[in-house]
C-alpha cells in the first residue's frame, strides 16, 4: 500500500507537490509550537508541585511542633 500511495504521489501536479509541502512545513512549525507548550507546561508543573510539596512539608512540621509542646 504504502508503494502504491508513493507512487501515487510521485506523477502528481508540481503545484499539488508544492501545496503538500507548504502544508507539511505548517504542520512541521505547529508540532514544534506545541512540543514548546508541552515543555513549559511541564516545568510549570514541576514548580507547582515543588511548592505543594514545601507547603505541606511546613504544615506537617507546625502541626509535629504543636503537637509535641
């Protein structure tokens, strides 16, 4: 199949070949632009986390200090 899909595409209009490739380029930036959001969203998440982390870590220890007095 995927020889007949080539060659399919191989005879096809210089002008069709040329849109295919301007498409391909779009798609190309797009999937760069969201692997970036995905990076940043993930960095973002970490710190969130890392907060959460540290905030219930000082809660924890106030609550032992409370507790132990």
């Amino acid at each position: 199949m995927a020889k007949a899909l080539l060659g399919y595409t191989h005879g096809s209009d210089p002008r069709v070949t040329h849109r295919l490739a301007g498409e391909n380029r779009l798609l190309r930036r797009r999937v760069a632009d969201l692997e970036s959001i995905v990076l940043r969203l993930q960095q973002e998440n970490d710190t969130l986390a890392e907060m959460v982390t540290a905030s219930v870590d000082q809660a924890v220890a106030r609550d032992h200090s409370l507790a132990t007095s």
